[in-house]
C-alpha cells in the first residue's frame, strides 16, 4: 500500500499547478494595471486623434507600455504607421 | 498606543468574522484592552459569531449619528473582561459610515483600548473601504482557492493606496496574511494550492494558517469564538497567530500531515 502510494503520488496530477500559473499571470497583469496613472486611457486617445490628423491608423496600432522603475516611470508609445505613408513621402 | 487592525479579503465567506472573533478574544486573553467593531452594517453577524446577540440595545451607525454614546452601544463580553464588542446596524445601509464618523469613534476608541479590530465587510465598496482607511494593520484573510487569492491581492493594492496612512504618506500598514480553510491532504495531493504557493504570489508576513476544521462551525453554532476551543486544530492554530502578532516567534504547525507511521515515512522519503 505505502509503495503503491508513494509511486502514485510521485507525480502529482492535482490542477494546484495550473490554480499558480493562472494566478501569476492574473495577478502581475492586475498590478500592472493599478500602477498605471489613471490618464492613461484618455492620454492613449488624445494621442491617436492628434496623429490619425495626418495618417490614417486605428486604434491597435498604438501600444502604450507604462513601467515603473525605482527613481523613474518610463512612458512608452508604440505607433505602428500604415506602409502606404513611407512610400508617399 | 493602541492599534487598529482590519479583518479584509475583498471576497466574502473566507472566515473574516471568524478571524476577528478569534483575533479579539485572544488579544484580549492576554490582557490587551480590546475592542471588535464590525463594520458590515446591513449584514450584522459579529454579534451572533461572538454570542451576543440577544444583549445588542445600540450599534455603531447609532454611535456615529450621535443617537446614543459609546459606553451604551459597547457589549462587554461574558468570558472575557478585556473585550468589548461594537455590533454594526442591522437596518441602516453602508453608507451611513462617514469617514468622519468612523475616525471620531476611532479616537474615542483609541483613549481606552489597546487593540481595536475592525471587522471589514466583504467587497470593495465603501464598508470595506471605512473599516480599512484608519487601519494600522491588516490581515487578509485567503483561502487557498484562486478568486481568494486575485481579491486579496485586489485588496492590498486598495491598503497601500487608499488607506490614510496611503494618503498621508505615513508609514505603511503592515499587512499579514491569514490562510485559512487550509486542507493538508488535499495540498500534499497536489489539488489544492500550498502555503509556498500562496506566498509566491503574495509575499506577505504569514501570521498563520488555519486549518479546515470542524470546530469552526462548532464554535459558531454556539457563538463561542473558535479560538476558546484550546483542543481544537483551529483553535490552537488562531492562539498561534495571536501570538506571533504580539511579536513572539512561533513555528507554523497544521502545514503538513500528521506524523505518519515507520513505512510510510520510509517510502514517502
């Protein structure tokens, strides 16, 4: 019995490993979040209306990444510009 | 000095009430002055975990508004001449707690007391935001189950950004966690997630780990507080947490099985 035992639960097949990782995911993207100012999402669409002036892009081609460091924040935008625009000027 | 301290989890039915009953108890077993407010005022049930239902004539809205004193809405215990309880309103609504209110109570509170545990309500909405903004200290209160785990770490971004310490950029609440409902044979089989596991994700101070005990609903059935069950696993475990709280260093038991027999040892390494 104790040998059976201890081969069967060598290898545990209980979903506590999978409870982790979904919570490790969840909770980093939640901290995240609440890191970020709240102006973000305005500033993100102050920011696409200002260019879409001038090029036509939509809304997921602007990424906008926050990080938080110990002395500084570092605000990152990524806009991604149609191709049609390098091959007009 | 006395301390507030606030009972939270952000999710509901992980055993707040329950720790605050056993917290104050204990607390006040070992001579603290302590008084043990519950916040969740709609849903009063302090009063029946703590066994003094039937003697409850004021509550804390009625102290707030002025409609009677502290001396007439606080229940002294029967068992224990160091705790009061300050039963919430059965009929108002949360929003009768204004943070002014709340804090000129506090104070009052803190002339006379050592500890005064505050009782949060579950949720994120403005009874548990009142019973957390004054707090010195926090201990959430986790199951090991995930929506535990994700509200509690909800939770404790709420402590360090909107609590008055948060606000006023005095020094953090120190916030412990309390796992509670911790099953050890179905951790050591892999379904349910371990202390470490919880940790990992949380890295807070461990005040303690309650194990899943029958003598939980004993206690409340009989509004005795959990932790006057000296024989019992939950009992003994809340002594514990008691006590590292008052600063003394006690080793984490109900982590592991009990002691199992030769063979089994041998074969499990």
């Amino acid at each position: 019995m104790g040998l059976l035992d201890y081969f069967r639960n060598s290898r545990p097949d209980g979903t506590a490993n999978v409870a982790k990782e979904r919570l490790q995911i969840l909770v980093a993207h939640d901290r995240a979040a609440r890191n970020r100012p709240s102006y973000l999402p305005q500033l993100q669409r102050e920011i696409l209306d200002v260019i879409r002036k001038y090029v036509d892009v939509d809304m997921s081609a602007v990424s906008v990444n926050y990080e938080q460091e110990e002395a500084h924040e570092v605000l990152e935008f990524n806009i991604i510009l149609p191709d049609a625009i390098r091959h007009a000027t | 000095m006395s301390r507030i301290i606030v009972i939270t989890s952000g999710k509901g039915g992980v055993g707040k009430t329950t720790t605050s009953a056993a917290l104050s108890m204990g607390l006040a077993q070992r001579g603290h002055r302590t008084v043990v407010i519950d916040f969740d005022v709609g849903l009063r049930n302090l009063d029946l975990i703590m066994g003094c239902e039937r003697r409850v004539v004021y509550d804390f809205v009625n102290v707030i508004n002025h409609e009677a004193n502290l001396n007439q809405a606080l229940i002294r215990d029967k068992r224990c001449d160091n705790l009061y309880v300050l039963p919430a309103s059965q009929t108002r609504d949360k929003e009768a707690l204004t943070k002014e209110g709340v804090g000129r109570v506090l104070d009052e509170l803190s002339q006379s007391y050592d500890f005064i545990v505050c009782d949060s309500p579950a949720g994120i909405e403005h009874g548990a935001t009142m019973a957390m903004y004054y707090a010195d200290d926090a201990v959430v209160v986790t199951n090991p189950e995930v929506s535990s785990v994700r509200d509690s770490d909800r939770m404790l971004g709420i402590l360090s950004s909107k609590s008055r310490r948060a606000e006023t950029n005095a020094e953090p609440i120190r916030e412990h966690l309390l796992l509670t409902r911790y099953d050890v044979p179905r951790v050591e089989s892999g379904e349910m997630l371990s202390v470490k596991d919880v940790q990992d994700i949380l890295s807070l101070d461990l005040l303690g780990i309650i194990p899943e005990s029958k003598a939980v609903l004993t206690a409340s059935n009989a509004g005795v507080p959990v932790i006057l069950d000296r024989e019992s696993d939950a009992g003994q475990a809340y002594a514990d947490a008691v006590s590292r709280y008052l600063g003394e260093e006690v080793p984490h038991r109900f982590m592991t099985a009990e002691k199992k027999g030769f063979f089994n040892r041998l074969f499990r390494g």
